[in-house]
C-alpha cells in the first residue's frame, strides 16, 4: 500500500515538478496570506506539518528540490516586499507627494475618448511631505492607488513622475456586510494607502521602453476608433488591449451579468489568439524559424496590455510551448501552466488572493483536465457509425469534433468559473456558455483584423478601414451581452469555502475517473452540489440592513432573500449605494421593488441615480412632489426615466408613513409582516423601536456619529 503510493508520488514528482512546486508555495505562503501580520517564527512553524509528509513521499532529494527550495524564495519575496511595513500614516491626512505611475493602463491622453487613468492608478511614491512648508521625506518603493479628478487636469502616463497634492488615506473595507473586499484587492498589489488628487504637476515624462510602447497603444486605438461610436471604442479598447476605464457601469454589468465579463480582460483567448494569427501569417517560412520568431512580438502584445496574471501566465505558457516546438520536444501543458503560477506567486506572494488568478488557472486547470474526457465522448459519438455501410466523412467528424471540444470546454471552463463566483460573487449566470459561444467568433474576427491592421499599419488610413469593418462585430458583442443579461443572471449569497472546495473535487473526479460506475456517481454528486450552492441561500431569513450617522436621515435595506425581493428606504450619497447593492447581492436578491425617498433632498437620495445603475431597481417614489430645484431627486427621474421605470409621487407599496414631531413611523406591508419601525431623535442620537405583528418591540440606540454606521438585524423566521 504504501511503496505504490511512493511510487506514484516520486514519478509524478519527477513527471510534473513545477506542480509540486506550487503546491510547496501555496503551503508557505497560506499563513502570512491569511494573517500579514503573524510573527516570522509562527509562519515557519506552520509550513512543518506538509512539509514532513512531503519529505517522507518525495525522498529528501526530490524533496529539496521541488518542495523547500520554492519556499524559502517565496519567504526571501517576501522579506523583500515588506508586506504591512509602511512609512506613510496610518491615518487620513492631507499630503504631498512625488510619485511615478506604474500603472500600464494609463493612456496620457492619447486617445482621448478613454480617461487617461482608471479609477484606481498604481504609483510607487518616492517621497512624502505633510505641506509644502516640511521637508520631504524618503518612502521610495511604496505603492499607492492614485485617484484623480478631473479637475486636476492631469493627463499621466506610465512612468510619468508628478507632484501631487491631495488626501492621503489607508485602505478600508466598508463595515457594510457583503461590501467588496477592497483592502485584500489593494493587498493582493502590495498597495496599502489611497491618495485622493486635488491638484497637481507634471516633474518628468516617463522615457522606458513600455512609455513608448504604451503611447504606440494609445495612436494605434486612435486611429481604430475614429469612425466607431462610444460604446464600440470602449469595447475595442478592452478587447484588443484589456484597457476598461472607458467602460460605462451599463456595458460592464451586462457582460458580467452574461458570463462574458471574461472577454474584455486580456488573457488566455487574447494571446492565443493573436500568436494563432501570427502563426498563419507567418506560414511560408521554415517550421523552426516560424516557431522561434513568434513568441517577440506576442512578448511586445502582452506587454502593452500591461502584462497581467492571465496575460503572463498565457504567455509564459505560449513561450515555453513555442520554444519546445522548434527544438522539436513535448511538454506536458499541465506543467507548463504550473511553471506560470510558480513565477508569479514568487513575483508577488500575494497573488493567490487575487479574483484573477483564481479564475484563470482554475479554468486553464479543468480544460486541461477534461480534454481526455472530452475525447472518449467524441469516440463514442462516431462509433454507431461502425455498424452503418457509409462511414462519417472527413468534414463531418471534424465538425463534429469542433463542436463538442468548444462546447465541453466551455462547459468546463464554465464549472470552474461557478465554484470561483460562487465563493466571492453569488453570480449566478445561467447562459454563460451560450453567450460565450455567441461572442467567441465574433472576438476572433476581430482579432484577425486587429492583427492585419498592425501589419499594415504603415499604410495610411489602413487602421481607420480595420476600425470600420469591426464596427458591426463589436455592435453584435454588446448586443449579445445585453441580451443574455437581461434574459437571466441572478445573485445568490456566497457559499463556504469547504463547499466550494467540494465542488470543485467532484468537478476534478468527474473529468479525471476512467471508470463509468465513478463518473456517474461524480456527475450526480455535482449536481447535488450545484443545486445547493443555488437553492440553500434562499431558504435564509428576511433581514433589515441600517446605516445611520453623518446627522442625515437612516437609510434601511430590507432583503427577503426567500422571495428574492427587497425594498430601500433613503440613499444619501455614492458610498450607500455601492454598499446596499453589494449586500443585497450578497443576500441572493438581484433586483429591488421599490426605491423609496421620504423626501427630495440630497440627504434622502444623493445617491438615488447610482443606485439604480448598480442594481435592478423596478419603481422608484418620492414621499414628496419633486420641485425644480431638488437636482438630486430629479437626477434619480432621469436615471429611472431612461431605464424606461416609473417614477411615482406616491408609493407603490403600502408602505405607511406618519411623523409627529421628532418621532417617524414605517409600517411595512408583505413580506415583512406589518413590521413597524418608529425612529425618535434625542440628545445623544437616534433610537429605533422595531416592532412585529403580534410580537414585543425590541428598542436599538443608533448614536448620531460623524461616521456612518452600518447595522444588521434579522427579522425572524418566515
């Protein structure tokens, strides 16, 4: 029993060591992953209780190579990095600093129909200064976002090195349950502080080879995008060159909505498919030549679309795949992906806490696994033609054979993605693979034309005819996306991590088992899982989300995720919608019924109007006529106007509403069973007595505090 698995595990050493490789720096890294701030001692400590038993199944040759060499570089990039060491404040202050913008989709104007930088800009400061009176003081090497404004009137580029005056801040989560995880976004970066732009100046415009090739990225989409309307030069910017901050929030929530989000960001199907182009093109000369000259210029198409996690790990796969190919050797795939995940985790320890990296090796993982399994259904689609006088021609099984590798590794691709979504999203896209079938030939076409237009593009007006003959395949992906969003997506809560992990183990053993009797029972136990994942969720009880502080009037969420309904008293500003929409989201319900304002002033709906374009919303009300002057009410008609959704004086639930002096009271009509809410303003804050049909009321202090506050309170069971 136990020199089988020896064996086994020593060849599979030898066979696939860039696979024991990551698994050695998953191991290491797991702790100070999970807690930045454990002591060195505890981190080593807790990479001992696998590392013995690899040591006893590897042999300690075998061992040191592919096991504790790995670790101790992943501990050596970490020192190096100096994750949760900073020498900026640790407070929000007003600052000056010198910073370089390291951030490769930053555009410096050229076109000038994108933003020159996203919403998040990485920089590496260089120095630091509270006014201008202080002297500076050293921080070289630590990364921040960079947040401009437009009125800033700063157009920066990469490497670009400019004095900025501003708010500087830590990076926090909001306290609002399911809110986004901004900081281990901003972790996974190695970034910990945000610096709000208020004014600023340009000291030295950057001159490295990647500004260069970054301002040939911005003529080449200029040209491109002359005859296309918005919509198709936001959409080419992201296709070609993974550049999305000329995205509106309406586009990138349909494509997310319809599982297709996966085509505007640059990877594997970007890569493969210009080097796939490329290698057409370059068909006449010698197989060596053609092999060895491909993988320079797929080098300089990674490279201006910033070099990203999938970005890199499709080139590093292409590279390696390439290489052998003129040398005329094999490689096994499966390690060719591990060697990708092992440099990057080795380049930034923080990697694997990234929503990329998990969804891109995660899916390049199961295709790669599922290809033998998608090779016995093809087998066994073509032998019933062994008992006919006619065997199937050449076209047919060709065909055939295209038909069921796309649709199964879109299958595949699809389930791994699932698992991914389910533990971070909730998202739940039901015509994902279609969708993604639709869009695929679309997105190829364009590439083609994409990459023909570069080999012309000394001619001119060339790149303006390659614009204008993608403008119909652009206009068909955003219809796509459109479509199949609005046809169904909707938000579940996000499940454990164990669950997840399960699904993804049986989803391993349905596509890696041989024997018919294990598939079967693989399958059905997936599909258990999967119907889990989806139904549990919505047997949760109702629950009243409440932000208070700020002296403005309490905003209350309440989510039914049993009948996926819910229902919005107040948004006073930005940061209360994205929060709500994330909570609702979290709870599983997708669309709200009634946004409701018990007033026209920007304290009750400030941020009315981005609401509704963050989460479904079916009737938006007022308490109160909306009169000339109440912009931010009459912003939210706007918004709910164009989203074709009636805008009523009055409310379209019974929602009851009485006010006596300090004192207001909402009854609330099904599902929430007549519950009553009656807020009292007294010296020190708010106090909310919440009471049920046929039950005792239950009293809650909201103090009144500069900050706001969130609180969640569960209404009961149904």
């Amino acid at each position: 029993m136990i020199r089988p698995l020896l064996e086994y595990c020593r060849s599979s050493a030898d066979r696939f060591p860039c696979l024991w490789m990551t698994v050695a720096l998953l191991n290491a890294g797991l702790l100070p992953m999970l807690w930045p701030e454990a002591p060195a001692s505890l981190c080593f400590l807790a990479v001992l209780p696998l590392t013995l038993p690899a040591w006893a199944l590897l042999g300690s040759a075998r061992c040191l190579r592919v096991w504790i060499l790995p670790s101790a570089l992943l501990a050596l990039s970490f020192l190096l990095h100096g994750f949760g060491e900073s020498a900026l404040p640790d407070r929000p202050v007003g600052a000056e600093v010198r910073a370089v913008m390291k951030d490769p989709s930053l555009c410096a104007g050229t076109p000038d129909w994108i933003p020159s930088a996203p919403n998040n800009a990485l920089a590496e400061v260089e120095a630091f200064r509270f006014t201008s009176a202080d002297s500076w003081k050293d921080v070289r090497g630590e990364r921040v976002f960079v947040r401009f404004s437009p009125q800033s009137g700063l157009t920066p580029g990469y490497g670009d090195e400019l004095l900025l005056r501003g708010a500087l801040e830590p990076v926090r989560n909001s306290e609002c349950p399911g809110a986004f995880d901004f900081a281990a976004y901003a972790a996974g970066k190695g970034v910990g502080r945000i610096f709000t732009v208020r004014d600023g100046e340009l000291l030295r415009r950057g001159d490295s080879f990647l500004r260069r090739l970054c301002n040939l990225r911005g003529r080449i989409l200029e040209a491109l995008g002359r005859d296309l309307d918005a919509d198709s030069r936001a959409i080419a910017s992201a296709l070609l060159f993974g550049m999305k901050q000329g995205i509106d929030s309406e586009i990138r929530s349909d494509f997310l909505r319809s599982g297709t989000i996966h085509v505007l960001c640059v990877s594997g199907l970007h890569i493969g498919l210009f080097a796939s182009v490329l290698l057409l093109i370059l068909r006449p000369l010698p197989f060596a030549v053609r092999w060895f000259v491909v993988p320079l210029p797929v080098l300089l198409y990674a490279l201006s679309t910033g070099m990203q996690g999938p970005a890199f790990r499709a080139f590093v796969m292409f590279a390696v795949w390439a290489l052998l190919k003129a040398f005329h050797y094999r490689t096994d795939p499966l390690n060719t992906i591990a060697l990708a995940a092992v440099l990057l985790i080795v380049w930034n320890p923080l990697a694997p806490r990234e929503l990329g990296f998990q969804y891109s090796f995660l899916c390049v993982f199961f295709l790669l696994l599922c290809r033998e399994f998608l090779q016995g259904i093809q087998r066994a689609s073509f032998s019933v033609w062994k008992y006919r006088f006619a065997e199937p021609g050449s076209l047919r099984r060709w065909a055939g054979g295209v038909l069921i590798f796309s649709f199964g590794a879109s299958v595949a691709a699809y389930l791994a993605s699932f698992g991914v979504s389910m533990l971070h999203q909730g998202l739940f896209s039901p015509y994902a693979v279609p969708a993604y079938l639709l869009m695929s030939p679309a997105a190829w076409i364009c590439f083609a034309v994409f990459v023909c237009g570069l080999l012309v593009g000394w001619i001119p007006g060339a790149l303006e005819v390659c614009g204008v003959v993608m403008a119909p395949l652009l206009s068909l992906m955003r219809y796509i996306s459109a479509f199949f969003a609005e046809e169904g997506a909707y938000y579940t809560a996000p499940a454990p991590w164990w669950c997840v992990g399960a699904f993804l183990l049986l989803l391993a053993l349905l596509f890696g088992c041989r024997k018919r009797r294990w598939i079967i029972a693989a399958a059905v136990l997936l599909a258990l899982c999967f119907a889990g994942l989806l139904l549990i969720p919505r047997f949760r009880s109702p629950e009243l989300l409440i932000r208070h502080g700020g002296g403005v009037r309490p905003m209350l969420v309440f989510a039914h995720p049993g009948l996926g309904r819910a229902l919005v008293f107040n948004v006073p500003d930005y940061e209360g919608a994205r929060d709500a929409a994330a909570w609702l989201r979290a709870e599983g319900v997708g669309a709200v019924e009634e946004l409701f304002c018990d007033s026209a002033r920007r304290e009750s709906c400030g941020g009315a109007a981005s609401f509704l374009k963050m989460i479904r919303v079916r009737n938006l009300t007022f308490a109160s006529p909306v009169r000339v002057n109440a912009l931010s009410a009459r912003k939210a008609r706007k918004t709910a106007a164009e989203q074709g959704l009636p805008a009523e004086d009055h409310p379209v639930l019974p929602v009851g509403i009485r006010k006596s002096g300090t004192e207001t009271q909402y009854t609330l009509p099904h599902p929430w069973n007549g519950l009553v809410l009656r807020f009292r303003k007294t010296r020190g804050g708010e106090e909310l007595e919440l009471s049920r049909a046929g039950g005792k009321a239950e009293s809650f202090f909201l103090p009144l505090e500069r900050d706001f506050r969130w609180r969640e309170i569960p209404l009961g069971k149904r």
